[in-house]
C-alpha cells in the first residue's frame, strides 16, 4: 500500500483544518470557533482513491494541515521535504486547488479568475454545507492521480536498478 504525504497550505482563515478534517474523517461538524493551527498538524488516515486502477484503490494518507501564519515560514522547508502533493516543485497532475468557502460566504460571488500559471490546475470550490461528497470525491480522484504517479516512479526506480 502506499503512503502519500500531501501538504494543506494556503493563506490564514481560508478553511484549511476545516477541509481536513473533513477529508479525513476527523469531525462530523464543518462549523466552529476559529483557532489558528500553530505550525502543522498531521492527519492520518487510509483513503479509497478514483481513478487509479485496481492495484493501488487505497492508500495511506498523512495529511499535513499548515499554518499559513507567516511566522512559520523558516519551517515551511522542512514541512515539504518528501511530500507527494504540493503546489511548489510538483507536477500539474500532483497539485489541487481548493477554492474553499465558508458557510455564508455566497460561493457564486466569490470566483475570481486564477492567474495564468495556475489555470492549468485541477480546481474545485468547496462548501461543505452544500456539497461535501463532491469535495470528496474531488479529493479522491486527486489521490488516484499521486497513486498513480508513485507506482510510476517506483516502476522507473525499479527498472534503473535491473539495467
């Protein structure tokens, strides 16, 4: 089975630790008093994944929910070393972007145009209030996507250490 490392980042009070809960079972509320994550905070938990074939259908998930506190920037280094999901330093099919909104927040109001250089990536809006099994499903396919990078990576490490 493998084990993906996939990093939560993004900006202070965007929802973050909400979603990961979420994603990973760890509360059934999507509400709350707001409290910022102090530095990072490690979910884990298996996950079915789509779209990644029979082989590798689950896989363990560490989910990384970062702090976007800028103080916690001289962490941040090593907080991504070794991840499989991250916007810096990863393939397009390794990235998600999350458009969270809060409840309330009027999600149609709310879509901007991305910049340029992230308009090639995968892109959900979230509400959870509205639609949390699309979010997940989402979340799932972005999963099979890594499984299915990993085995090829795995497959090429394996066939370099045969020829």
């Amino acid at each position: 089975m493998f084990k993906a490392k996939i990093l939560f980042i993004g900006p202070t009070e965007s929802g973050k630790t909400v979603l990961a809960n979420f994603l990973s079972d760890t509360t059934e509320t999507v509400g709350g008093e707001y409290s910022p994550t102090q530095g990072v905070r490690i979910l884990e938990f298996e996950s079915q994944n789509e779209g990644s074939g029979d082989k590798y259908s689950t896989c363990e998930v560490e989910l990384w929910d970062c702090a976007g506190d800028f103080k916690f920037e001289s962490c941040w280094p090593a907080i991504m070393k070794d991840s499989n999901g991250v916007v810096m330093g990863m393939q397009s099919s390794q990235c998600l972007l999350i458009a969270h909104h809060k409840p309330g927040s009027g999600t149609e109001e709310g879509r901007l145009p991305l910049a340029a250089h992230l308009s090639r990536l995968p892109l959900i809006h979230s509400n959870l209030e509205e639609e949390p099994e699309d979010v997940r499903q989402a979340f799932r396919r972005y999963l099979g996507n890594i499984m299915n990078t990993l085995s090829e990576s795995r497959e090429r490490e394996e066939m370099s250490i045969i020829t």
